[in-house]
C-alpha cells in the first residue's frame, strides 16, 4: 500500500477535528447517480449571522476507454471549474489532472497543471499554475509503518524557495502519530488512536515560535447503534465543540453541531449548525 500524500499526513486526526462539525451554517448536499454512470451533486449553504446563502452544481463522468474522470462544478459566485483527470494510462500509478477556473462576469481565468505518482515506498505529488508564477512539489516516503515527507513552493519569477514543510509519522492498525515543522517557525503534532471498533479519539498539538503561541486540542467520536454518532471536542481556548449524526435511512443522514465558549458562557457568540445529505 503506498504511503499517503503529504497533505494527508495526520489526516485521521484531522477528520476526527474537522469532520461532522458545521459551526454557524445550514447546509443541504444532495448526490444522484444515473444508471450510465454519471454523477451528480448540488449542494446549498446559508450563514446563520449573515443569512448569505451560497451553492454550487457539479457534474462528474468517467469516459472509461481513455481512463478520464471529468468534472464540471458551477457555484453561485459565477465561477465555472471544469477538472480533467488521467489516472494509471500513461504509467501505472500516475494521475495526471487539468484544472481550469473561469469567472464569466469578470472574464477572469486560471488553472493548473498537476500529477501524482504513487508506489509502494512513496508518493509524489507536483503542480503548476497556469501563469507559470508558482512550483509546488512534496514526496512522502514509507517503510514499515514509518513516514517522512517534504513540501516545497518555488517562485518561478523570483526563483526562490518560498516554504520548507517536514512532516514525519508512524502509522499502526489502530493509531497513527503525526509531526510536522512549517518554514522552521511552526511546529505541530497530533496523535489518532482507534481505541475500539466504536470509539476514536485525537490529540492535536501546536506551537509557533515567531508568535510563541501555543494551542492544544482534543477530540473523539463515538459510533452509536443504528447509524448514530456523536462527536466532541474542546481546545485551550475552552471552546467546546459538540456533534450528532443520525442516519435516518438509506441515503439521507442528518448532523447538528454546536460550538460553546465555556470558558466565558455569559459572553454569548455560540453557533450552531444544522447539514442534511442525501444520496441515491
């Protein structure tokens, strides 16, 4: 099994934080599939402060003989992003993707050129703008459980270096560990343990020496009979993050979410979320 890219590196830890949480927002996500293959996916979203409301369209097929994956996605900023995909084609492990970006209103434009190989031991990942202003390039190499991987940005105008990111982990069946170094001046870490087939925990560390800012995060998930979950987390900042998840049958789950300041809970700015899925 090849190692992960290096924006996935701790990126168990990362959903048991990031996933099943939609602070302040109502959102509707809505899949179908029709039976030549084609999908598609609309999804809507509002603040609950503002009451701004945003959603997009998208539209993915694969043209099977050529091993191409299109994408197309419209979003009500007026912006039209169509991706075009080559996996394992020209070399076995090799994706090869196009991304435009098309604002009609403005008639503004851009794009990417990027591509992704994996082995075994590793994977490489490098792209490109369009304008030829930016190179980023990462590698992850593995061995046994053990993972290390670098990510670069090069100006291509100033022809400089502009980041340096080091991550290093160990991967096991039921936990992974995590540490990075963003440009020298950023460390993190983070610790994801599957303590049973229903429970999952995380633990997320950081530091900055160029603000000597600390933070710290806990977080777990727990799965519940019929299709149920519920989640926490709080950070050192004692903002409380709580979340539950319903599946209310086949294709259609249902998450609320709300984020407390129990550190000063008089104070008042709590958010609460609602987001609805459905699929078929």
């Amino acid at each position: 099994m090849a190692p992960p890219k290096f924006g996935d590196l701790g990126k168990q830890s990362k959903d048991v934080f990031g996933k099943g949480y939609h602070f302040g927002l109502l959102k509707l996500d809505v899949k179908t599939k029709t039976s030549t293959g084609v999908e598609f996916s609309s999804g809507g979203s509002s603040t609950t402060e503002t009451g701004q409301v945003s959603g997009n369209l998208e539209t993915k097929y694969k043209v099977k003989d050529l091993g191409m994956t299109i994408t197309e996605k419209w979003s009500t900023d007026n912006t039209l992003n169509t991706t075009m995909e080559v996996q394992d084609k020209l070399v076995p492990g090799l994706k090869v993707a196009l991304d435009t970006k098309f604002a009609p209103a403005s008639g503004s434009k851009g794009g990417k050129l990027s591509a992704e190989y994996k082995h075994e031991t590793a994977a490489v990942c490098a792209d490109i703008d369009l304008g030829l202003s930016a190179l980023n390039a990462s590698a992850v190499v593995g061995h046994k459980g053990w993972l290390a991987g670098y990510s670069t940005t090069f100006d291509i105008g100033k022809s400089v270096l502009t980041k340096h990111n080091v991550g290093l982990g160990y991967a096991a069946s039921d936990f992974v560990l995590h540490t990075s170094v963003a440009n020298g001046t950023d460390f993190g870490g983070s610790v994801y343990q599957k303590v049973s087939n229903n429970l999952e925990t995380g633990v997320n560390l950081g530091w900055s020496s160029a603000t000597s800012t600390t933070s710290f995060a806990i977080g777990a998930k727990y799965q519940l009979e019929d299709g149920a979950c519920v989640r926490a987390k709080i950070n050192n900042k004692s903002e409380l993050g709580l979340g539950y998840q319903q599946q209310l049958r086949d294709g259609v789950t249902v998450t609320l979410s709300t984020l407390v300041n129990s550190g000063n809970f008089n104070a008042g700015g709590h958010k609460v979320g609602m987001a609805l899925e459905m699929s078929a």
